[in-house]
C-alpha cells in the first residue's frame, strides 16, 4: 500500500521499519518539529525524524495541520492510508478523510479502557492486570473509533513503563503489518460504551512520594512514573528519583528507612527501593548508590 507514516517518538520507530520491512511504499513520513535539546539547546530532531532520514524518506514536520494549505499538501500524497502512532498533533477530519483507506492509529492500551495521551503509566499506576495494543479507525473523537485488531499482554509484577513500553512497541509493529495485509476482511469492532477511561497526560505534580500511602501504591507510582518524569523523595534534603521498586515486608512510621539496603516503610506495608538517581547523575541500582551514598536504618524521607 501507499502510507503515510505519523508518529513521533521512539515507541513510533518500530512501526515505521516494520512497514518498510513489509514492502508498502511510504508516500511521507510526519512527526512533530525538530525542538531544542541538550546544553546547546540546539534543534534536535525526532526519533521518528532521523529514523525516516537514515531510510531515505521524505519527512514533513508542520507545527499543525489545520491550514488548508497543509491539508491540500497531505491530500497531495494519494495515500491508500495513514498510519498514526504517537503523532502528537490532533487530525482535522480533511486529514482523517484524505487517504482512501483512512487512518489507522497504533494505541497502547485496551480500548476503550485508557484513551488518552498515557496509557501506559495510567496502566501501571493503576495496577492493571492487562494492557495491550489496538489498531482503530480513527475519526474526530479521542480514540473513540473502532476497533479492527487488538492483543493483550500481562503487566509484569516489577514492570516500569520503560519496559512495558519496549514490549508494546513492536507489538503495534506486527499488528498494524497484519492489519494491513488483512484490511479487506477485517471488520470494525464499535468500543463498548461501558469501562471508558481516559489516561490523562501526566503532571509531574505528580511525582513526589507521598510515603502515608501503601505501599502498593507508592510501588506503583515508582514504576509507573520510569523513567519519565520519575517518581522522587528527599533523602538528606536532597531530591533522588525513584526508577524502580519492588513490595516488601516491613512496617514503621511512613518513609522510615527500615534497614541499610533501602527498604522503606509506608502507610501501609513496605518497599524495596531497587533503583534511583540523584541530581546531575546516572541512574543507579540501590547497591552502587549506597556505596556513594550511605543511607542509614531510621533515616526519615521527606523529612524536613
């Protein structure tokens, strides 16, 4: 087929070299406007940018495409479809209409449970048993259009969105190929109405430790905030991020250190920090950071 490729960041990646791979020609590739980035503030382009330059396609980069003159442009293409994942600008419906096959967007998440722009941290935060990958139609609303295949996978118990988001991204890539191969047979199933959810985009308000939760909940949050923008405490009076965690036996006041290898009471139960990041350095698993950086059995975080 003849596609247009929208997407943006390292989850789009894979989509895009598993079209290729596929054979389907790829009329243009969209992604959102190279952005200032590192020290210099310099321009960095995309994942999706310098993926589809290494290939050797034509990329456009429009700050919006509510212009009619953008919209002739992407018209211009003769698309036999587009395939949206992670674009990050909202489709007006002469996009969504131009392509004769329409739009097909790659969603990480089982619809309708997580519309919305984060469904992956919204899953694990939530403590989902299941998440997974749907190919819809798109039309106007958020995710609302049907559903032509979806596949599950289980959250696993000490998953973090990093991780969870490196299974589903070559998921949607074998999906989307398939669905393509199989478009004329596959019929559109309408999102039940009942159990919609929407994954709002995360605020890093967001992301400090309140230590009088459970510790089901805080072992969550950590999980489910990695790497971006990461759950943190205070330990010292100094802001350490939280990447990953793991429940634990234990009980003391809330975010009392309990031994010398991180454990930490909550306001109920315990978790084992397994790895954080302090300012200005890497990420670190709890052994190495505490050889740098003792923390001692009684320590309070958060404490003023």
């Amino acid at each position: 087929m003849r596609v247009v490729f929208m997407g943006t960041p390292e989850f789009s990646v894979p989509v895009l070299d598993a079209l290729v791979e596929a054979g389907h020609e790829i009329a243009a590739v969209y992604c959102q406007p190279p952005r200032p980035a590192g020290r210099g503030k310099k321009d960095r382009p995309t994942p999706v940018h310098a993926r589809a330059e290494a290939l050797g396609l034509a990329v456009r980069h429009p700050a919006s495409l509510k212009s009619s003159e953008e919209q002739a442009a992407f018209a211009s293409l003769n698309a036999d479809v587009a395939v949206v994942v992670a674009y990050g600008l909202l489709l007006p419906q002469p996009i969504l209409d131009a392509p004769t096959r329409g739009c097909l967007n790659i969603h990480a998440s089982l619809l309708p449970r997580w519309r919305g722009a984060a469904p992956i941290h919204r899953a694990i935060m939530a403590g989902d048993a299941q998440t997974g990958i749907c190919i819809m139609q798109m039309e106007a609303g958020l995710d609302t259009g049907p559903v032509l295949l979806r596949q599950a996978t289980d959250i696993r118990p000490q998953e973090t969105t990093a991780q969870l988001h490196d299974r589903l991204a070559p998921m949607g890539a074998d999906l989307i190929v398939e669905v393509l191969a199989r478009l004329s047979d596959l019929t559109p199933e309408p999102q039940p109405e009942d159990g919609v959810t929407y994954a709002s985009k995360i605020d890093k308000a967001e992301a400090r430790v309140d230590w009088s939760r459970s510790a089901v909940e805080v072992d969550r949050q950590i999980r489910g905030l990695s790497p971006f923008p990461g759950a943190w405490t205070e330990i010292a009076g100094d802001r350490v991020k939280l990447l990953a965690s793991t429940l634990a036996d234990g009980q003391g006041a809330p975010g009392e250190v309990l031994n010398n290898t991180l454990r930490v009471a909550c306001g109920e139960g315990a978790i084992d920090l397994l790895r954080l990041q302090r300012a200005g350095k890497g990420a670190q698993d709890a052994e190495t950071f505490l050889r740098g950086w003792p923390v001692a059995a009684r320590t309070r975080l958060n404490s003023e």
